[in-house]
C-alpha cells in the first residue's frame, strides 16, 4: 500500500518489551511519521497480565512519542473502540469528544497508550474497531472474528455467536486508506477510522456467510450466554462524522468489508493454486 516509502520493524528490531531500544531504533531510522500499530490485543489475557499488557500498550508507546519528538516524526497510534463500552445505557454513535469509559483492562491500557502517544508534539491518534482481513494461508483459527467464523464453518452447523454488542467490524485495508487519507491532510488529534454503519456480531456472521456462499444460520445469543474473563462493551459504536468531515468521505460499509475481504481471499487461493 505504501510500497517503499515504508520501513517495515520486525519484532526483532522493534521490541516493545524493551521500550528503550524501541526508541533508539525509531531515531536511528529517522523517519518523518511512525504507524504504530503494535499492540497486546489478548483481551482476556489482559485481566489476569495487566502490568504486561500496560508495558506495551502504554510504556512502550511513550518512548516511541519521546523519539518521534527527539527526530520531529509524527506518531500515528491505532487505537480502539474498547476505549468506550462501559455505559451500559449509551445507545448513540461515540463521538471523539466523548470521555473514555473502558469496559476492562485492555481498554484501559489502550486509553493509558492514547495519553503516551498525545505527549508527541504531532500526533494522530485513530480509534478503530474489529480488524479483519485474509491470511495468506487461508482463515486461521484465532486469527480475527472472520477468519474464525470461516474455519468453524468448515465443521459446526450449529454456531452460535452473541447478538447483543454492538460495533462496527473493520477490514485492514479499509482503515489503512482512511489513516492514509487523514495523514495526507496531516489532521491530527483523535479520529475514528472504521467501516460505515455498525452491526452486531451475530449479523456480521451472518453476513459473512452469505456472502461466502455458505447455508449457515447461526444461533443469536446474549453474551451472558458466552461468558468471558474480560468484559466486552455492549455498545462501542464510534461516530465517523469527523472523518468524514475531514476527508470529504466515508468508509466503505461494513458489508463491502466483508465482500473485500472475501474477494482477497479467493484471489489469494486462486493464486496458489496457480503456483501449486
């Protein structure tokens, strides 16, 4: 998408867990903006790690804003829509004026990491919401929502997926243009970057299967039904009308999301096959 503008940081060059020389690595490289889009995402693991999960989501994204100020780079850091979630009553779009009320720890290490990443003197901070796109391989367990609904598809009938949060699943490609679009009208401050609209992560599935030509109806269920270690927000719907103000457009739906990522996959697959 960036080609050779962009430097890639392996793990190995880029170790959150030693956040000084993170920001050795960023000023030695010297470039003019830093995607930050690194993060421990075990939501549930957060609960019972939350001093590891702090270490790189915050502690680790205030040394890269300390380099970013030390080279004048401005930091980009992807946020989340678990940020909000925990008003069991909201039931309108957040808006990036709104103040924060994470639902768990993960979110409140996210939060912790959106006030390091404000201590850059140009910083864009861009809150998103249930990143999605295809493996190289095909669908991995475990590795995003849809790819897991694909996998269990494969052997399960009886799938039942929580129907009572709702959000606003995003596909990568989707949200890299839009912060690419933000970042070419050098906006800066908060802004949410996900898909249009917003569904429930039933009707998501649904969807998805549709769309893959598979005759699956999966169960809706409450999430007292799927208990979890972490808590999930009900409702962590974020307003786009900012990004839309400042850009002149929105995200594609969420439907064309998943038309996308299913499109990528089969091309993908077509691909190998080819090469088999």
């Amino acid at each position: 998408m960036l080609g050779d503008v962009a430097v890639p940081l392996r793990r190995s060059e880029a170790d959150f867990s030693r956040p000084l020389a993170l920001e050795e690595v960023i000023v030695r490289t010297k470039p003019r903006t830093v995607i930050n889009c690194a993060a421990w995402t075990a939501v549930d693991a957060a609960e019972e790690s939350p001093q590891d999960c702090h270490h790189v989501n915050a502690d680790a994204v205030f040394h890269i804003a300390k380099a970013c100020n030390e080279i004048e780079a401005t930091l980009v850091q992807v946020s989340t829509d678990y940020v909000f979630g925990g008003d069991p009553e909201r039931v309108d779009p957040y808006t990036e004026t709104d103040t924060p009320c994470p639902a768990n720890r993960y979110g409140v290490t996210k939060l912790a990491g959106e006030k390091a990443a404000a201590t850059a003197k140009q910083h864009l901070i861009t809150r998103t919401c249930g990143l999605y796109s295809p493996s190289k391989g095909g669908p991995v367990r475990g590795k995003n929502f849809a790819d897991t609904m694909l996998v269990l598809s494969r052997t399960r009938n009886d799938l039942r997926v929580v129907n009572d949060q709702l959000c606003t699943p995003s596909f990568v490609p989707h949200v890299a243009n839009g912060i690419l679009d933000l970042l070419g009208i050098e906006a800066r401050g908060i802004y949410h970057v996900v898909n249009n609209g917003f569904t429930s992560w039933h009707s998501f599935a649904s969807e998805l299967f549709g769309q893959a030509g598979k005759d699956l109806r999966p169960k809706g269920i409450p999430t007292d039904d799927y208990p979890t270690v972490a808590p999930r927000p009900r409702f962590s719907v974020l307003s786009t009308k900012k990004f839309a103000t400042s850009t002149g457009h929105h995200l594609p739906h969420w439907k064309k999301g998943i038309s996308a990522y299913i499109e990528m996959m089969q091309a993908a697959s077509t691909q190998k096959e080819r090469f088999a």
